[in-house]
C-alpha cells in the first residue's frame, strides 16, 4: 500500500517504530501470573501482533 508523501527512507523509520514498541512491549511481559483468561491473552498477543503467518505457541499453566 503507498501512502502519498512516505518514500522508501520514511516508511523504513516507521516500521523500525513499530517494532521498537513490540519489544519493548514484550520485555515488559516477561514475568506474569496468569489469573485470568484476559492476562493470558494480555502476555500472548504482543507475540502474534501483525503477524501474517500461522503462529504457535504453548504455555505449560498448573
């Protein structure tokens, strides 16, 4: 999709952005506990955010 006024050297810095907020997104995620189904949820989907692929993850809960 090409946006009118965002070259190559713009769009480039805006996905470095993104990114850049995921991660941060995902240190701050590292060490939960799981007392509900929404802070499941809450610690998995930084992981599969704007993900085009099918997308795997197993959480080994007692």
């Amino acid at each position: 999709m090409a946006v009118k006024g965002l070259g190559i050297a713009k769009t480039a810095q805006l996905k470095a952005a993104f990114e850049t907020g995921k991660r941060v997104r995902r240190l701050n995620a590292r060490t939960m506990t799981f007392d509900s189904v929404e802070a499941v949820a809450a610690y998995c989907y930084p992981r599969f955010e704007g993900k085009r692929d099918e997308q795997f993850i197993a959480l080994l809960l007692d």
